[in-house]
C-alpha cells in the first residue's frame, strides 16, 4: 500500500494496481483508475472535490462505460467494475460522481498528463517518468533477481511523448531501433549467482523531458548498434510502454517505503528501486563519466588532465582460462588510437589490436589487487582482455587478432575491434566492468573477468 499525495497545482493521481490510499490537494485533479489490470484491493480517494476534480477510468478494448457502476455506502461511494471494486470515494455521494471520464485502450489516447504524482522531481503516469524542472536524476539499484538470469542490460531512453516517439518515429516503424539506440543510456546489467551486484547507479536526466526503461535481453545496447549496423534487426528488447491492452513486461509503481519507485522486469526476474538522490547533483564517480555511453565502458579521466591520480584495480574470475586485463589510452567515444607517427586507427583496422596493447597501462591478470597505482589525468582508458594468455603472448601470437575459437585472442570494449562481431563486456557498476573469454560469447555470463577501479584525485 502506497500514500499518494498530489501537489498544490493541477495533478494526474494514478492508482496504480490497487491498495493505495489516493490525496489530490488542491487544484483540478484528475484521479485515474485502471480497469485494464483490475485491482485485488481497490484504491481509497480521500479528498474527491467535484466541482474541480474528475475520476478516469482506462477501459479494455472491449470494455463499455455501462460496466461502471457507483454505489452508496454511508457516507463513501464506490466505483466498481462489473464486480470488481476500483475504488472507494470517501466522504462523497453517488450523485457527485458525475466527473467520471472512461476511455478505452490503446493508452496513448489517452491525455498527455500536464502534472503527475511527482516523487523526487520525477513523475510517474503510462509507466513511463516525466522529469520536471526540480529534478535532475534518480538513484537506480538492483534489489533481487530470480535465479539463472540470462545477463541482461537495463537502459534508458527519452521520448518525445506518451506514444514512444523518438524523434518523430514512432515504435515499429522503420529506423525506430536505430533512434532508440542513439538515445539510449545504459544503467547496468547484472550477473547471476554469486556474482549477482547491488549496485548503484545514478544517471542524470533533462528537465521537462518523458524517459521510458528497456531492457536488452541477453545483450547489450552497443550489441544492438552494431547489430543495426550489420543490418539485422534486433528483436531481444522489452519496453516499458503499454501495448494496446494496457500491458508490459516492465511495471513501474510507486513505493512507499523508499520514497520512490519500484521497476518489475519480467514477473519480478528481476526488480529495481528507484530512490531519491542524496545531494543536490549526480554523484558521478571519478572515471565514470562516460559509462552513460553504449560502448562507455571505460575510465574516462579527461577532466584531471595535467595530474597524476592514484588508481585501485580490483579482478575476480570464475574462468579456467588464464585471462590478462589491460587499460589503453583513446582519443574519443569510438575507441580512436594516436601512435607516435601522428597516425590514427580506429578499432578494426589493421594493426589496432597490437598496438593498443603494446600502449596498455594498468596491467593485471584475472584475481589480482593492484593498488594505489599512478595513473596519468586527461586521458580515456579503454579496457582490453587477452583470454588465455598475457598481452606478451597475444602481441607474439596473434597480433591481428584473427584466426578461430581456438587461438589466443584480444577482446576489446569496441565491437568493431572484436574478431566475432560479439560484445565481450558488460557495465555492471560504476567503473565496474564484467567480460565475457569465449570466443563467439560463450556461456555469456560475463564473470570470467570482473574489473573494479577505484580513484582518488
């Protein structure tokens, strides 16, 4: 059971799935109650003015406006439908709840909300969030997930309305994936069994804009990209938009009890909190600037140029293999090196490999500790892992990077520079990056390798 409080303007208040006791305060608000996903418990209206305030009903596609009933129980009234009780009116006649608007799916028909039910500067209406201008970003931690989870990457996207726009293209329509894709930021994804990761993460959001949640089944955001660039059509996306009967795969509800939202993707395979930040601004960690980015898994210190910063770097592994991990200087979001000569590579030409590991900083193999390392400041760090064998090896071996599943291989941040085409790593915390050693992707659990670093300027 949730408290839902309204501001002092006009608010869209919405039920939710029931059991939550409902306050508008003042101002013409609009108290919404579903008829979709029919309330166990029903919702408790405390303040309904009728002169002012209106009560929506969503409806199913077959649902009729004559199913909705009101009854008088003493001094409340109740609004059922069929024999399913939505919600008790307190302190309110029968013959006062003349405001009640019913309005069949799809939900984008629906009025776009002007004001919600607003929680730490976010609002929650559609299942989808509403930023308003107090708020700048959320909190977001994993809180449990069912057993043999598949690896599966949690993002975000704004849109530019209730109907999932991007850009004026609207969902299923061509190009659509690849908008979403330029949008989209990563929040994280987490491992499975013992190696499964509370994080948090905080990710800064833009005044007055709609965000939705995704989720990226077995994959990855950059995995989506560059399957788009190969020309394929992804299909392992869950969206948070309601389809036409009002449901979906990611449920968003108000939570009482950390002032702020609960997200079940999937019947709970995995469930989220959204919290209130501390502080006035997004707690970004030094070195994780850029993890916002689909293929950000990196330590981006450009802002320390000029200093020198000490560096913890922490691995654990669950591999046989006898995996090595390096960081690389690049030049930009795409993974560009600068050699000596003034030439630039980009991951996959030739000669990328060998030479982005022969610059490699930061060495360690797969259970090391290498603490308080010296670091230089104003540079991006990319990570780079050699399966089954030390950077010296692959450079000696391999150095093209080429060959099957049984040679010595580099697996690098940037798909592009990856002999299968694969995703190799995941953003599974801040600064914290979990690599998958199988050539072509293998079991996909991505702790064969888990990298932490931690900074301080």
């Amino acid at each position: 059971m949730a408290i839902i409080k309204g501001t002092a303007g006009d608010d869209i208040i919405l039920g939710g799935e029931g059991n939550n006791t409902l306050t508008g305060g003042a101002g013409a608000d609009i108290f919404e109650l579903s008829a979709i996903n029919l309330p166990k418990i029903p919702n408790t209206i405390t303040d309904f003015a009728p002169l002012e305030d209106t009560i929506q009903i969503d409806l199913p596609i077959n649902g009729k406006s004559s199913d909705i009933t009101t009854v008088q129980t003493g001094k409340d009234a109740t609004i059922n439908f069929g024999t399913t009780q939505l919600a008790i009116v307190q302190n309110t006649s029968v013959n006062d709840l003349t405001n009640i608007i019913s309005l069949n799916a799809p939900i984008a028909a629906t009025p776009t909300p002007t004001s919600v039910l607003s929680i730490l500067g976010i609002s929650l209406a559609k299942n989808l969030f509403t930023t308003d201008t107090s708020g700048n970003g959320f909190g977001i931690s994993a809180f449990s997930q069912k057993p043999g989870s598949k690896v599966n990457e949690i993002g975000i996207v704004e849109i530019d309305d209730f109907t999932g726009k991007i850009g004026g293209i609207a969902p299923g329509s061509a190009g659509y994936l690849q908008a979403l894709v330029g949008r989209a930021k990563p929040i994280f994804s987490t491992l499975d069994g013992s190696f499964f990761n509370p994080a948090k993460r905080e990710i800064g959001l833009d005044a007055s804009k709609t965000y939705e949640f995704f989720q990226v089944q077995d994959g990855s955001i950059a995995q989506l990209q560059q399957q788009i660039t190969d020309g394929k059509t992804p299909t392992n996306i869950l969206f948070a938009l309601p389809d036409a009967n009002g449901n979906s795969p990611i449920k968003l509800t108000s939570n009482s009890t950390n002032d702020g939202y609960r997200v079940s993707v999937n019947n709970d395979e995995l469930v989220l909190n959204v919290t209130k930040l501390d502080g006035v601004g997004v707690n970004t960690p030094i070195g994780s600037k850029s993890q916002d980015l689909a293929q950000g898994r990196t330590l981006d210190l450009t802002d320390f140029a000029g200093q020198t910063l000490k560096v913890d770097i922490t691995t654990t592994s669950s591999a046989a293999y006898n995996n090595n991990i390096g960081f690389y200087a690049v030049e930009d979001a795409i993974g560009s090196i600068l050699l000596a000569n003034g030439t630039m590579l980009k991951p996959g030409d030739a000669n990328y490999a060998s030479e982005a590991i022969k610059s490699a900083v930061l060495q360690a193999s797969k259970t090391d500790s290498k603490l308080n390392q010296d670091v230089v400041g104003g540079k991006i760090y990319a990570p780079v892992v050699v399966a089954q064998g030390s950077l010296t090896d692959f450079v000696n071996k391999n150095p093209t990077n080429g060959g099957g599943a049984n040679d010595i291989h580099a697996y690098f941040n940037y798909i592009g520079a990856n002999p299968d085409r694969t995703d190799h790593f995941r953003l599974i915390g801040n600064n914290t990056f979990g690599v998958e050693d199988l050539y072509g992707g293998g079991d996909r659990d991505f702790n064969d390798v888990v990298i932490k670093a931690s900074f301080k300027a």
